[in-house]
C-alpha cells in the first residue's frame, strides 16, 4: 500500500506541484474522489463554523436514544481489593446507535444488515471535571456521535475504573483499568447488533486506553487511534532519567483527583496499586529509573508497546501533536517505526500543534513563536473527520479503499509532506565534532554559565527531520552526577528541539546506575526530541547547553559539576532533501506570500 504514493507521483505529477497558484491539483477520478488521498484534498470546502470538523458525507440515519451500561469485570478478584472483595466490579459506559429502520437493538437475533461497529472513547473524566458517560462531550464525544452515528456506527462514552459511574479502583492505567478496558471491548464487540469490530479513539489520558485495549489481543479490537497517548506512564514523566517539573505532582495528583473525592465509593480504592502510586512518583524521582524492585512491578504494569507489539492484531493511527509539551512526540517516534516493523499496519498525523486536536482552531492559533505559531493557520486539518471516516470505514466495515499508510508530516513553519516513514528512508545522517563548532566552555552544573556553539550556514534548503543525536564526552567531579540539557535554535532565536539527560543515564533509556565514580568519564548518548524543521539556504543552526531547561528538573543526585570535552563529543543531524513538489495543500487555507516555501517553489 505504500507503493500508491509513489504510483500517483508518477501518473499524476501535477497534483503535487508546489508552485501553488500556478496549477491546481488535478481532480481525481468518480471512483477516487469517494475516498480521497490527503494530496488530493485542496480543493475541498468543509464546514469551520463548529469547534470541530465536519464529514463532506452526511450519514443517512438518525441518532438513537443513549444507552447506559454497566458491564461486569470477572477478572478483578478479591486479590485486587476495591469492589473485587464484594464481586461486584462494573465499568460504566454512554451508547450510542444508528437508528436504522427494522433494526430493533433490543432483538436477540438481527440481520446482517442490522450489524454496525463501534467507535469507543475511553478514560476518567466523564463525571470528573466533563459530563457525565451519557451526554455526549464536547472533548470528543460530540464529535463523534454526530459525525459517525448517522454512518452507521456505534459510539460508547466509556469510564474507566474508579471514575464517573465505573466503581473499583482509579488504578492510573495499570493493570486493574487494563482489565477493566478489555472488558468493555469484549462486551462492545460481542452484542447481537455488533459485527465484531470495536475501534478505540481519544487524545490524552484517552489516548492511553488505545494502548492499553491493544495488549491484550483481543479479537474485537480491530482499530487503535492514539492522539498525545501514552505508551508508558513513566515514559511520560521521565526522559533518559530526567524528570518534568510537575512529574510527582501530576503523577500523585491523578491519584487525589480521581481517587478521593469524599463519597460513599472512597473506600473501593483501598487496593494495591492506589497506595502503590503515591510512592512511586518520589521514588523515581530520587532514582530517575523505573524502580521496580522487590517484586514490585508498578511501572512495568504501566508500560504498553511492547505487549501491544507481541499481541495486537488491528491497525494503529497515531495522532501527534510535534509541539505538544504536555505529552512530548517521542511518543510518536520512534513508536510508529517499532510498531511497522512488528508488521502491524500504522499511519501517523503529526502537526505542529499541541496538546490538541488536529482541527481545533483555538488551540492552534494560540501557540506561541517557535511552537507552532510559524506553522499556523497551515496546522489546521478541516479533513479529519473524513480522514477518519475514510479510516474507520476500512478497519471497521471493509468499505472503501485502503488507506495510505505512513507518515503526514508538518515542518515546523507549515508545510506538509507525505513519507513512507519517519525518519525518512533516504535520510542522510551528518555527523561532525562538536569541538569543531566553536565551544564557548567546558564546564558545567549549577553554578556554571551556558556554553553554545553553532553550525552553519546550509548550503541548499534543508529539512531536519527525525531525532538528531548529541553525544557528549562528560566527567563528573562529585558523586552528585550530573545533568545536561541542550536547546537547538535558528538565527532568529526560534526553539527548533531540545535534548536532555540525567548523566547517570548516560546510554539512554531507563536503567540508569545509582551513582558514577567521580573524574570517570562517560559519554552521555544524549537524543533529541522528534522534530521536523526548515531552513532555508544561508540560515544556521544555534546550541546552548545548560544545566537544565524547559520544565525539567535534576534529581537531588544529580546536580554535581562535570567537564566536557568536546573533542570526543558527535552532533549528528538526520537530513532529508525534498523540494516543493514534496509538498502538498490541505483545504481551508489560503496558500499566499506568507508561506515560507513560497520562495522556493
């Protein structure tokens, strides 16, 4: 399927040119115009007058009255404590169906024709700071219910353990809320109006139950669509032993806020992983690492790719924001090549918004420079709801045309491309030393000043695109470690990426040592965050290096003082070569002057 793009490249030429205003992208044919490419979608008008986007197609079927369910959950025991000790575990679920004429939903037996699937949002909020599991919510749930409802589909609104009217215990996607969201794909997947396919979407927290659903295997689930979702919970808080300023308190608070609210049902979170959670949190902190130890295994409970690597067999669609602070892109990437390379089919969207929908306008217009704002209006997707009907259709149903897999990549001022995958096949990988940049010192930690060095000027257009790797020849003085973090910036001063690390985790990852010898050198295999950015022929690059930076913070252990030497240090910069006949327009936008590659087509 990844063969089609380089197919349509060569039959019709046209509808990529990048000189925009000199031709317009041929229209396809009857037949591909059902299902159109994301190339082919310029030309399109879609309603913007709601907060959300609009399928070109309106369904013919009505909207049923909402359902509430509660399904049983044999798998939580008296071991798990919580409502396991009574039995009685349920999670709380909204349904809603497609009015078809002489489809009784009530009936035991239904005929083909009677059989739809169902699209489910899965997380804590409904009742928790939003509606409740039955009004259809303006986050996503509305979205969908008026979207995809009227196309014959089911849509739940489902509560996750310890939330809205689901009991047991807020267990923060371990392994409880795992069991718990198997079980509403099962019952989803296996009602007598139900074709035996369930898809998963939500952003967020709701983003993180896709990833869950998918370690189980289980035969409903046929389609994941992840946006700003978490394949792991320490990977959310913690970068190469790193922790985010707000990890403990985000980390515990999720506990307090769901967990504890002064009712009747408090007493069910009296479970293992509710009291596991408010430790752990300090704990890694102080380690940096995943401390499981003596047995216990919390955050392994809480880690996702690779059970869904080995047992998952649907489709993933991942959806990224590039400049999403409050779940970082390396959620995406390298995630959507790990996956492909499991053999499982995956496409991903990723834009220069943030923690956001790719057709939200008030969030996108409101990113700050060198965050996205470069990017805007050109971030905004009107398409997405047929995006995904188109998606949903294929997995769900077997309608339609199969999708497009890859990568739709947005650079940091605005232009989308399309790749087989990312980082790109034919990047070229530029390595140099450091020392050759011009280093303005050697010496770092908290009472040192910043050191910069800059590379520069690119010789042609160029687009960094992937994960630039730093390593950093580092000697610690002290048995406090150390901790290094680096800005990537244009010549106007624009962020472009940041790396960072904990010294005691030099070689990347997770498992980091307890401590380092003093005056022994290691080199810190440092990454930068995914990233996607132009520069036009003449501009440079700019790195500073700090002690810290960003909203990350050293552990008390590792705030030592530590030389570099730059010498034996490598920048690598992942490059790729593409002109504007790489580019293509997304509709609602008015492709002028502003647009950087205006210059170059």
């Amino acid at each position: 399927m990844r063969k089609a793009l380089l197919m349509l490249v060569i039959m019709l030429p046209a509808m990529f040119s990048g000189c925009f205003g000199e031709e317009d992208i041929v229209p396809a044919s009857e037949e591909e115009s059902v299902y159109p490419q994301p190339w082919e979608r310029a030309d399109y008008t879609y309603v913007d007058s709601d907060v959300f986007s609009r399928v070109t197609v309106n369904g013919s079927f009505g909207i049923d009255a909402v359902r509430s369910v509660f399904i049983d959950v044999p798998t939580i025991t008296a071991a798990d404590g919580g409502a396991g000790l009574t039995g009685d575990a349920v999670v709380h679920l909204g349904l809603w169906l497609p009015v078809i004429e002489g489809c009784d939903w009530d009936a035991a037996n239904l005929s083909e024709d009677c059989l739809v699937p169902v699209i489910a949002e899965i997380g804590p909020y409904y009742n928790d700071g939003d509606v409740d599991a039955l009004t259809p919510a303006d986050r996503l749930g509305r979205f969908l219910i008026e979207n995809y409802v009227p196309h014959g589909y089911g849509v739940a609104q489902v509560s996750v353990f310890g939330t809205g009217d689901s009991n047991h215990c807020m267990d923060l996607m371990g392994t409880d809320e795992q069991r718990g969201i198997d079980a509403s794909v099962s019952w989803l997947g296996s009602q007598p109006w139900s074709n035996g396919k369930v898809g998963i979407i939500g952003k967020s927290y709701d983003g993180s139950t896709p990833w869950q659903a998918a370690t189980f295997g289980n035969p409903y689930l046929a389609t994941i669509v992840p946006m700003s979702g978490l394949i792991g919970v320490h990977d959310l808080m913690w970068r190469n032993g790193s922790m985010e300023a707000r990890g403990m308190i985000m980390h515990n608070g999720v506990y307090g806020s769901f967990g504890v609210d002064g009712d009747s049902q408090d007493i069910q979170n009296v479970c293992e992983g509710y009291a596991e959670g408010y430790a752990m949190g300090p704990l890694a902190y102080i380690s940096g690492g995943m401390v499981d130890y003596a047995g216990n295994t919390y955050w392994t409970e809480r880690s996702f790719l690779d059970r869904v690597v080995e047992n998952y067999n649907g489709s993933v669609y991942i959806i990224q924001g590039m400049q999403d602070w409050n779940v970082d892109p390396h959620m995406a990437f390298p995630t959507h090549q790990i996956v492909d390379d499991a053999g499982i089919e995956i496409k991903t969207l990723a834009g220069q918004w943030a923690h956001d929908y790719p057709d939200r306008d008030s969030g996108h217009s409101s990113q700050s420079p060198g965050r996205g704002a470069e990017a805007y209006p050109y971030t905004l997707r009107w398409d997405w709801a047929d995006e995904m009907l188109y998606w949903f259709d294929w997995y769900l149903k077997g309608e339609g045309a199969p999708p497009t897999l890859g990568v739709e990549m947005q650079d940091n001022r605005g232009g989308w491309r399309f790749e087989n995958t990312w980082p790109a096949e034919d990047t070229d990988y530029l390595s140099m030393e450091v020392d050759a940049l011009g280093p303005s010192g050697a010496l770092m930690g908290a009472t040192q000043g910043e050191i910069t060095f800059s590379y520069g000027p690119f010789e042609n257009d160029t687009w960094i695109a992937g994960m630039p790797t730093i390593h950093v020849a580092t000697t610690p003085h002290t048995t406090n470690n150390g901790h290094i973090f680096i800005e990537m910036t244009d010549d106007s001063g624009m962020h472009l990426g940041h790396a960072v690390m904990d010294l005691r985790f030099h070689a990347g990852g997770r498992d980091g040592a307890i401590e380092l010898i003093p005056f022994s050198t290691v080199v810190a295999m440092m990454e930068f965050m995914p990233m996607d950015a132009f520069l036009k022929a003449g501009e440079s690059i700019h790195f500073t290096v700090t002690q810290t930076g960003e909203d990350y913070v050293p552990s008390p252990a590792a705030v030592g003082d530590y030389s570099i030497n730059w010498a034996a240090s490598t920048l690598t910069l992942p490059i790729v070569h593409r002109t504007c006949d790489d580019l293509f327009q997304v509709p609602m936008t008015d492709y002028d002057e502003s647009m950087y590659y205006w210059d170059i087509c």
